[in-house]
C-alpha cells in the first residue's frame, strides 16, 4: 500500500514522498479466510460424526437387551432361589459358607 505522507508544523508543508507500508503477516487474508473455513467445515463433519454415533448407539444396545431378555425368558422361565440361596449370592459373591450364616445355624 502507498500513502503520500504529508507534515505541517507551523505554518510551513513539508512532503517528504510516498511510503509503501507492507503487513507484517506471513500469510495472506486469503489464506487466513480459507484456513478459518476449512477449520469450520472440519469441525462441522465432526459434530455430524458424533450425532450420528450417539443416535445409532443406544438402538443397538437396546435391541441387544431385549434379545437377551427374551432368550432368557424362553428357555428356562423366570428363576427362583431359595431366602439361603439368595442371600449368599447378594450378600457374598462367590462364598459357599460364610462365618457368620454358620454361627446362625
């Protein structure tokens, strides 16, 4: 960009030329303006991703859940346990005898 610099001090003009002023940024505002929109359309894809991802996700896991359900439920019927049966496996995973069920026999 050229400007002609003009300075008055006083009554008296002086015109020492014509300036070329240059920017100091490596890149252009072309470049700036086309980086910024591909940034935006990226971020853009990726959000349409996500939706996508999360609309398809919880239809799999509930066809999953009803498909165990229902072949849990055709083979054997619902189970029931024994109040001591029960009770070891709530309150004790993976105990057969516990100290203190024996103590209370």
């Amino acid at each position: 960009m050229y400007v002609l610099l003009q300075a008055r001090v006083g009554g008296i003009e002086f015109s020492p030329g014509v300036v070329h002023i240059t920017s100091d940024s490596p890149l252009s505002s072309t470049a700036v303006i086309s980086i910024a929109g591909a940034g935006g359309l990226l971020i853009f894809f990726i959000v349409i991703v996500l939706i996508a991802y999360k609309r398809k996700s919880p239809f799999a896991e509930l066809q999953t859940d009803i498909h165990e359900l229902t072949s849990d439920l055709d083979g054997a019927g619902i189970p029931f346990l024994d109040y001591r049966t029960y009770t070891m496996r709530v309150l004790f995973p993976g105990i057969e005898e516990h100290p203190v069920l024996r103590d209370l026999e």
